[in-house]
C-alpha cells in the first residue's frame, strides 16, 4: 500500500518538475509568461472549439464576402515567419451580427458579419484579423488556460479535449477556456495587458503583409463609436477588443505611438511587392 501511494507522488512530482521546465516562455514582446501546454495541445483544442463554433452558429453564404475575409486572413499571416509561416490557416465567416472576430491555436480564424460594418475597408479588417492572430501567436491562451484558477480546470480541460472520445460539455469548457463564450457573439476578453500586446504585434504583422498601419487609428475609432451605440442598447454584447481595459483613448495612443515604426514594415513589405487588393 505505501508503495504504491508514492508511485503517484514521485509521479506527480516529475509532472511538476516537467510543467515548470515548459512552463517559462516569453511573448514576442519580451514578457515572461507561464504557458504549461505544448503548441500541439492546444492546436487539437482550438480545432475542436472551432468545429464545435461551426455547430452553433451558422456560416455566411456570401461569395463576396467570404473570398474577400479570406483574401485579408490568408494575406496577414501568410507575413507570419518561422514555424509558422507555411501553414494553412482556416478562415470562416460566421452569419452573426456582433462586430467580432477571434483566432484560435490550430490555425483557425473566424470573422463574424457584424465585423465588417465597423471594420470598413481592407485595412482596417486586417487591423482586426491581426490583432486576433497576434493573441495565437503570443500564446495568450495558453497562459489563460495555464494561470490562476483556471490551471486545474485547463489540466483535465486539456486531457479531455486529447482523449478520443469528446463529450460536448467538455467541448464547451474547450470553447470557454479559448475565449469562445457558449452564447453566440460572446467572446470573452484576455487580460489588459494580453490585449495591448496583441495590439501591438497585430500592428507590426498586418503592416509585415502590406496593409497600411495607419489603418489601425481609424479602426479603433470606429470601433469606440460603435461600442457607445452598443452600450446604449440593452443586452448588446461588447466587442472582445471593446470589453478590456485600456480604454479606447489609451489604446489609440500607444498605436499611434507605434504607428512610424509599424510604417517601415509597411514600406518595406509593399518594396518587396506585398501589396494586398481585397474589396468587400
Ligand atoms: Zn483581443
């Protein structure tokens, strides 16, 4: 009996020992952060939270519109580099009227109709698709499944998103724990400070793929004008990049901060001959 309660103790202890060794990681903005899952878990989870999305709400059945959000996604990260820059990302539009987007470990990105009434050209879409790309990218929900309260549920979270057979309310706590909310159009928010690094590095990715920066301004004034309609209609469901501090003006200005620099990836990409033509 006392030798098989310490099998599971040192077993225990190796697992932590490993999780801690894994565990320490920096964003691309050079922040030390705590992710205790490998990139490859947490591509099945967002694939099945993807499919899951796919179940529940319905996808738009316009051409146009969906070859021009494609044309957008697949011009943002085809600027990705390293590990990831040959991988095909799948881009869905969902017929849903809040002005939403998410992407999800696993190469999935989803763009919600009501988007493209708030993000009005290609510029400004790829600020958004960016901004949700660079939260895959800086491991975002890795470290909100790893962190907090949230580490033991994202443990049996995770092994149950791995094990074969999926029974859907652990589908549900997958979607959750990516920031995909049961109810359709609600995306729950990261961390203020997860938030303004998405900004920023979604602000150098879409100016790497030849989208104008500057964009970015505009976006998010359009974005605080839509949310301020929102706010005043009942029940209306905040935008994920509207329901996290920094507050809007805060937000505008460390992007326009960033804007001249962001400008040379943007004249850079458009010299080497990136210069996207996406129409709605
Ligand atoms: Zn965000």
């Amino acid at each position: 009996m006392a030798s098989n309660r310490k099998l599971p103790l040192a077993a225990g202890l190796v697992l932590v020992v490993t999780l801690i060794a894994i565990g320490c990681a920096t964003s691309p903005l050079g922040r030390r952060q705590l992710v205790l899952f490998p990139d490859a878990d947490m591509a099945v989870m967002g694939a099945q939270a993807f499919d899951q999305m796919k179940t529940q709400v319905p996808l738009s059945e316009n051409a146009s519109t969906n070859a021009y959000v494609d044309c957008v996604a697949q011009a943002v990260t085809a600027a990705l580099d390293g590990p990831r820059s040959n991988r095909a990302w799948e881009v869905l539009v969902f017929d849903d009227e809040s002005a939403n987007a998410f992407a999800l470990p696993g190469s999935k990105i989803g763009v919600h109709t009501g988007l493209l009434e708030v993000a009005v050209d290609q510029n400004q879409l790829a600020t958004v698709i960016g901004h949700e790309v660079a939260h895959v990218l800086s491991r975002h929900s890795n470290e909100r499944v790893s962190t907090g309260t949230a580490a033991q549920l994202g443990m049996v979270a995770v092994q149950e998103a791995l094990s074969a057979n999926v029974p859907s309310a652990a589908a549900q706590q997958t979607m959750a724990l990516l920031g995909l909310g049961a109810q359709v159009g609600i995306i729950l928010p990261f961390s203020r400070t997860q938030e303004s690094e998405a900004d920023l590095v979604g602000l150098d990715l879409m100016a790497r793929a030849g989208f104008d920066p500057q964009a970015s301004v505009q976006l998010w004034r359009n974005m605080a004008r839509h949310a301020q309609a929102k706010q005043s209609e009942a029940g209306g469901a905040p935008p994920e990049f509207m329901s996290t501090h920094p507050s809007h003006g805060t937000r505008i200005a460390n992007l326009e901060k960033r804007v001249p620099e962001a400008r040379k990836l943007y004249e850079a990409a458009r010299a080497q001959g990136r210069r996207p033509r996406c129409s709605p």
